[in-house]
C-alpha cells in the first residue's frame, strides 16, 4: 500500500511507538492518483483541510510504502478527541483498541484530531506527550504508525478523514463551510467515506443525495455531552454520546466499520459488500 501525507507549517505529524516524524514535501494531486489493476496496493492520501484553502489542500504530498497483507486486506483503529492524560476513561478505550487492535491485525491507526488537551503540546519535551499517548497506548497492536491528518484512502473507494464534522447529530453539528467548500469537492471525486471527530460521540449518518457516509469517531476520552440535536431518521444510522472508538477493515471491494464503546463491544455495525467507486 503506498501512504501519501502532507505537510502544512509542519504541524501535521505521524506519531509511532511513542516518537513524531514531521512530513516531508513533494508535488502530486488528488486527480493523478491511479490504482494498479490487479495488485494488491491500496492508496492512503492524507491532508490537511484549511477552510479558506480547500482547492489547494492536495498539493505537496510525501509518499510512504506500506504493504497490505497477503489476503489483499487493511485493517485500521479510528479513535479522536483522546488526548486528557488518562483521564475520562481514555486510558480504558485504550485498553480496548488494544484488544481489538490485536484481533484485527491492525496496520495502522487515524487520529480524528485534538490529541493533546487544552492547548497541544507546548513544545518537542512536554510531559503531556508521554501522559497523554506513550504511557497511555501502550498495548503491542497499538504500535504502529499513527496518522493525525485528513486522509483519502483508496481501495476500490475513497474514504476522508477530516477532524470536523461535516454532518453530525452531536455538540457542533453541521459544519457549513465544509458542506459549502468541501462537500462538492468529495461529491465529484466520488468520496464513499468521510470520518471526522471533533464531536465527542460515535456516529454513522448516511446521504440522501450521494453514497458518502459520514463517520463520527470523536470518543477517546471526554464524552457524554448530553445535547444530541434532532436528525433526520432516515439518514441517522446510529448515534452513542459515550466513549468509545471505531475500527475499520477493507479489502478491494468490502469495507466494514464497526463501533466498539468504552469495553470494546459493538455497538453498531455497517458493511458494505459491492464495488464502490473505482480508484482515481
């Protein structure tokens, strides 16, 4: 699988058993990524999304190899908003992505955003690096490469991970500006998949007008909000304010995305087992 990241004022980093790698640059765009008919690769595009530069928000791309396993598959872990050094069950949804993570055989894991509460890190030696994430995430499954940015993974379809919501039931709802500047973006390259946290809940909403499903994975740690606003019910698939995390697995035509709460049971299920859009 080849992994493709951006790099913008070099806050976007790849976080792995315990140590951030800032990303490189390069030239390449959303547009001339190709998939290999008949191999078994898998492209993961990560970005990050400033809303007053969405257009140009594909540029300068570093690409990483990563091979998938020999059945042609990639397991993930999508988890967000964690980062409270332990605290407000984070270190117990750790414990269960490190269950689950095991189970799955996972590759890698996508951090939805807000890693390090209330501030971010205050510099390369805060304490709040090794509290919030390396004494905290501490099972083998879990060390792997971390990716903290948006991202379009294509396998057979194309999935954005974003950290705010472009559709949501939860605190922050909404989001306009990506339903104004994104959205058509993704329309018209066939996204099937948009995952964001930002909203401390678990979330799937589907689309009346267009196959994309949005995904909340916004409950590493604080949670239970309790001011859910009304949803349309026929695209509100499920929604749970409490603390959990989300995996992922996908093959050349499947995806399936389950919700795990705070002990690592599912809470909801969606798969998906026909060919969604081609690679671009």
């Amino acid at each position: 699988m080849v992994i493709t990241k951006t790099m913008a004022h070099n806050h976007n980093h790849q976080i792995n058993s315990g140590r951030i790698a800032g990303a490189a640059s390069s030239s390449s765009s959303f547009g001339n990524l190709k998939r290999v008919v008949g191999m078994p690769l898998a492209v993961v595009l990560f970005s990050i999304i400033f809303f007053f530069k969405i257009p140009s928000c594909f540029s300068q791309l570093t690409r990483l190899e990563h091979q998938v396993k020999d059945d042609g598959s990639l397991s993930l872990l999508v988890v967000g908003d964690w980062g409270r050094r332990g605290h407000f069950n984070q270190t117990i949804v750790a414990s269960q992505m490190g269950r689950i993570g095991k189970e799955l055989d996972i590759d890698f894991v996508v951090s939805t955003g807000d890693n390090f509460y209330d501030d971010g890190l205050k510099g390369p030696h805060d304490p709040a690096f090794e509290e919030s994430f390396t004494e905290v995430y501490t099972a083998d499954s879990l060390q792997k490469p971390w990716y903290t940015i948006l991202g379009n993974h294509d396998y057979r379809g194309k999935i954005v991970v974003g950290h705010h919501a472009i559709r949501s039931a939860g605190h922050h709802g909404d989001t306009e500006e990506l339903i104004q500047h994104l959205l058509p973006i993704l329309k018209a390259n066939n996204v099937d998949l948009y995952v964001n946290g930002h909203d401390h809940c678990l979330e799937h909403i589907s689309s009346h007008d267009s196959p994309i499903q949005y995904l909340t994975s916004g409950a590493g740690s604080k949670a239970w909000r309790g001011d859910t606003k009304k949803y349309d019910e026929r695209v509100m698939k499920f929604f749970y304010d409490g603390q959990g995390f989300m995996s992922m697995q996908l093959t050349n035509a499947n995806v399936e995305v389950l919700f795990h709460d705070v002990l690592g049971q599912v809470l909801h299920r969606w798969k998906v087992s026909k060919d969604l859009h081609s690679s671009m």
